[in-house]
C-alpha cells in the first residue's frame, strides 16, 4: 500500500514537472510535422514542410523564456509546413508568459500566419476565413491570458498563505517567550522572598546552635513554617501555569497583604517598619505594591541581613501610589544565595507594563544611608484589572 503511494506521488511529480510536459510538446509537433510531410498539408515541397515543421517544434522547447520567439517562429513555420501545432503552442505561450502589451503582437503574428497559408493554398482569403481565424486566435489567447491570471493569483495566494503561516509561527514563538518569562517570574516572586527568610532562619540558628534550646526550637519551628509556605505558594502558580488553554485560573485565596509579608520579615530577624498611608487598593493596584516590596524586601534579606527597613506606601484614593523600601547599610556579611539578577529587570517591566515607574540605587552619599527602591503605581481600577491580572500575579 505504502509502495503504491509513493508511485503515484512520483507519477504526479513526473507529470507537473514543466520539462516534461515541454518534451511531450515537442514530440507532439514534431508527430504533427511527420503527419504534414506525409499528407503533404501545405502546397509548397515536402523539405520545406519538414524543415519549416522542425524549426517550429524545436522552438517550443524554450517557450516559457522566449514566448515571443515561440509565437513567431511558430507561425511562421505554419505557413510553410501546415503544422498548426508550433502555431497554437507559440500563441498560447505568448499569451500566458509574455508582457501583456506584447500579446496584441503575438496574437496578429499568429492571424497573419494562419491567413497566408490560405492565401498561399487558395490564392485568395475571404471575410470568413479571416473571421474564422480571428476567432481561432481569440479563443487561444483568452485561455492562455486565464491560465496566466490564474497562476498568478494560485502564487498569490500561497505566498500570502505562507506569509500567514510565517507569522502564525512568530505569533506562537512569543507567545511561548512570553510564557516562559511569566514562569520564570513566577518562581522568582514565589521562591526568592522565601527562601531569603528560610535562610535567615538558618543563619540565626546557626548562632544560637549550642544556646537556649527553647530559642533553637523557635527557629527550627520559624524554618519549618516558612518552608511550608513556600511549598504551598509553590503549588499554586503550578496549578495556575497548569490550568488547560481557555479554562478559568484556579482560585488560590491569595490576597496581597503587606501586614503579613512585614511580619515574616520581622520574625526572620529583619527588622521592618510598615508605613501604609495609601489605604485599600484596587486588586490589581494591590498586587503589584505587594510585588514591589517583596522584592526590595527579599534584597535587603540577601545584601543587608539584619539591617533596619522601612516600607512606605502613600497616595491612593484614586491617584498615583508611591512606594519605597529603603534599606540601611548591611550590618552582617551579605547572605550567600544564587541569584538570576533579573528580578529588578522582571519588576520594572511588570510596572512598565501598566504604566508606572521604577527606581533603584544606593541611598545618600556614596551610599552610606543604605539601598532605596522606589515606585510609582497607577491606581489601576475594575476596568484593566483582569487585563493585567495574568502579568502579575
């Protein structure tokens, strides 16, 4: 079954190709031309039939590149041989591969050639045989000016095709890149503000290892929490990026609150001051506040453990809301931890997005005051709410 597929493919193939159905032209005017020599179709001496038979069915072979010299050559080998097989193939290839202000040219050339072997076998031509010619050339042209118009439109339409085709792919590739940079955010915000604190939990017990057992409990008990956390947190970007193409975003009961992310903090050994001015938030306003601020906080966890923060949200009511985590110089060695130093990049284009602002760097001179990051939010209300829903959370 396979084998007699791939035969008719290639039998397919076989015949499509233009060089083969050149070749089969040509052994058809020169069959013809054989046919004219031995009915002696034209009045003049057979070697001149043959020859002029030959000349106009070898001139088909290049007719796509040269219709002209096929159309005349052709034509002219009709008043000679009486072959109306070079004519017809010249005059239709002229009509469909020449410049269309050539083919008026062509189709008279092929007239005159049809209308001298009358007047050459009659000695005369009347008004119906020149009629009757004319219509014999209209009809040649009009379907080669069809099938020239037809293949012009068949490439057309699949150059746009594949254009549509092309750009389906790039559609699909960033929609892909997009993806993975909402998954690789994910995990940044879920994992990096986590595992800061697991590890200032660490750090700390690592102290107090051989001090107050109730204390190691304690931290044993803080890491334990925290991890727990960070697992279920886990769990729900996974069963959101896992949800099927079109199906609602799971539920997770997640809600942005600064109170509750200042407090892990502070139970970590940072210490952190809340200073919320802005009151409620819109949601979408909300998330990303929150996302501002744990990232500034997971930043202080790494580079200045134990150092003093403060957090400052102000504004709201309907207009812009600023935030700020400022941080002071590190007290302790910086916290040993990888990072991808793409969550500042990640942040600032998550508020670029919804078209606020955002800043970093050292604060006071040579940065002796410590870091400061700083943001301005729009106040994003219901209307784009579940618009940037899917970016930020």
């Amino acid at each position: 079954m396979v084998i007699g597929t791939e035969r008719r493919r290639r039998l397919r193939a076989l015949v499509a190709d233009p060089r083969v159905l050149d070749a089969a032209l040509v052994l058809g005017c020169l069959a013809l031309t054989a046919l004219a020599v031995k009915g002696s179709w034209s009045p003049l001496p057979r070697p001149a039939i043959a020859a002029a038979g030959v000349a106009g069915s070898v001139a088909q072979w290049p007719r796509r590149r040269w219709p002209q010299v096929a159309a005349l050559v052709g034509a002219g080998s009709f008043v000679v041989s009486g072959n109306p097989g070079p004519l017809l193939a010249g005059l239709y290839s002229g009509a469909a591969y020449a410049p269309r202000r050539q083919v008026w040219l062509l189709a008279l050339a092929a007239w005159a050639g049809l209308a001298g072997l009358t007047w050459l076998d009659a000695g005369r031509l009347t008004l119906g045989n020149a009629a009757g010619w004319a219509l014999v050339v209209g009809l040649v042209v009009a379907v080669g000016v069809h099938m020239a118009t037809r293949d012009l439109l068949t490439a057309s339409l699949r150059e746009r095709a594949e254009r549509s085709e092309a750009e389906r792919l790039l559609r699909e590739e960033q929609a892909r890149t997009a993806e993975r940079t909402r998954i690789a955010r994910e995990m940044h915000d879920v994992l990096a503000h986590k595992v800061s604190l697991i590890a200032l939990h660490a750090g700390a017990l690592e102290l107090h290892a051989t001090g107050d057992p109730a204390r190691v409990r304690q931290g044993a008990a803080l890491i334990r929490v925290t991890a727990r956390e960070a697992l279920k947190e886990l769990r729900e970007v996974l069963g959101v990026l896992q949800a099927a193409p079109g199906e609602p975003e799971r539920q997770s009961g997640w809600f942005p609150d600064l109170a509750s992310l200042v407090e892990a903090s502070t139970r970590a050994g940072q210490r952190v001051e809340l200073r919320d001015d802005a009151g409620p938030l819109p949601p979408a306003t909300a998330r990303v506040v929150y996302r501002i601020v744990q990232e500034g906080l997971t930043n202080a966890h790494r580079h200045a453990p134990g150092a003093p923060a403060t957090v400052s949200v102000r504004g709201g009511n309907g207009g812009e809301v600023t935030v700020t985590v400022h941080n002071a110089p590190a007290a302790g060695v910086p916290i040993d931890l990888p990072g991808s130093g793409s969550g500042l990049v990640g942040l600032a284009e998550r508020i670029r997005l919804v078209g606020g602002s955002l800043g970093s760097g050292p604060s006071g001179p040579d940065g002796r005051d410590g870091w400061r990051l700083h943001a301005v939010v729009p106040w994003l209300d219901h209307r784009v709410d579940e618009a940037v829903n899917g970016s930020l959370q």
